[in-house]
C-alpha cells in the first residue's frame, strides 16, 4: 500500500506541475516541432470529454510559408485590434465589471509593465498587440475551428480540448498561448487555410519552445485564493 501511494503522489506531481507551469508564453525561440510531437500532442488531447462523443474541434496547423500568409493577411488588412469586429462570437463582455475588470487591468499593467511599456504608450500597446498576429514567433501556429451549428455545450467540450493541448504540450517540454486575438480576423485566415463558412474560428494558439531571455516571460499573472469562489455545501 505505500508503493502505491507514493507512486499515485509521484504521479499527482507531474500531473500538478504539468498544469501550474503552463503559462501564456509571448516569445518563442526558432527551433522547429517535428510533426510527430504535434501529432502526439493532438492525439493525447483528442482524450478530452465531449457531449455523447462529438469532438466538435478541428485544428488548422501551420508553418512556415503558410503561417506567414496568414500574419501578412491580418497585419497588412489595416484593421487595428480596436476595429475588429467580434462578429462570429463574443468573447469579453460589453462592458467590464468587478472583479474582472481588476483582474483584466493587473494583466494588463502587468504585461506592459514587464516590457517597460507606460500606460500613455498606445503604439508600443498596439505593437505587442500585434505580436498575436505572428504567433510571437513561434514555429508552430494552430488555427481552431467549430461547426457553427453546434451549441454552447460544445463550446465547453473544446475548452476542455485546449487545455488537455497546453498540458500535454508542458509534458514535451514546450510552451504555448491560446489567443483569441485570431477569431475577429476570420475573414483574412479563412482563404489562406479554406475554412469552410460553416466553420466558426475559435482561436489560434502558439507552440514551440521558450525564449528566456525575453522579459515579457518574465511576467507571471496570480490566481484568486479558492475561498474566494468555492462554496462547500454539505
């Protein structure tokens, strides 16, 4: 019985640590993911939970020349990030309210903070912004779709789906960013990757290793204590 527990506690370890260090990484160093490891990492996600089995995801994966077109799409459009239209779906709402307009202003701050960018600097603002369309560098930009006649449950499933991405991703030993930043450019990523029009983009997300050197993956957001928003009812 205590083999077993401390293999279960070594395995709650690496489970633990697999999610905790999993990050927004904005700067990724060049070296290059073989295809097998984005495969295997797919692969593993694909385990995720989803309403009688659907898998309502599908994942648009791109390098090089093609992962560049769509950065030039988007950054040659000349529709700044402010301008952009959330027409497929909305993802913050109208208006900011408490407490999440203070948790969305400490990231912000914070971010901006790390690069050394002042709160009256809009161009330096709108140029990290645009680091989005680049995947910041990363060798590895996924594009992520939904059928548009599936409902919000599956929405929640595809959550799921992206998550079991980024931890399995953390176990290879490499870093991603999920980035919703893509969704308001559909128009500009559905040509270069033929994304039908029953399709929705969801999001994109970078993968790849890394680049310490950077400040911005110095910054490192907090989490709210859980006796903030768990309620035990017994």
């Amino acid at each position: 019985m205590l083999e077993k527990n401390i293999r279960i506690a070594s395995d709650a370890e690496i489970v633990d640590e697999a999610i905790t260090s999993r990050r927004s990484v904005r700067a990724f160093l060049p070296d290059m993911v073989d295809d097998d490891t984005i495969r295997a990492i797919l692969a593993v996600a694909s385990r995720a939970p989803s309403g009688t089995n659907m898998q309502p995801w599908r994942v648009y994966v791109t390098k090089g020349e093609v992962k560049q077109r769509i950065s030039d799409a988007i950054l040659n459009s000349g529709i700044r990030a402010e301008k952009a239209e959330w027409d497929e779906y909305r993802y913050y709402p109208d208006q900011f309210f408490e407490p999440y307009l203070t948790r969305r202003r400490a990231n912000g701050f914070g971010l901006y903070g790390a690069l050394g960018i002042g709160r009256r600097e809009v161009d330096k603002m709108r140029a990290q912004h645009d680091r989005n369309f680049v995947f910041f560098d990363a060798p590895v930009g996924m594009i992520f779709t939904i059928d548009r006649r599936l409902n919000q449950g599956s929405w929640i499933d595809y959550g799921m789906f992206l998550q079991n991405i980024m931890v399995a991703a953390r176990g290879r030993g490499l870093h991603t960013c999920p980035q919703a930043a893509f969704a308001p450019y559909h128009r500009q990523i559905r040509p270069v990757l033929s994304i039908p029009d029953e399709e929705i983009v969801v999001c994109g997300m970078a993968l790849g290793y890394e680049d310490t050197s950077k400040p911005e993956n110095e910054f490192r957001t907090d989490r709210a204590p859980i006796e903030d928003w768990v309620t035990f009812a017994e």
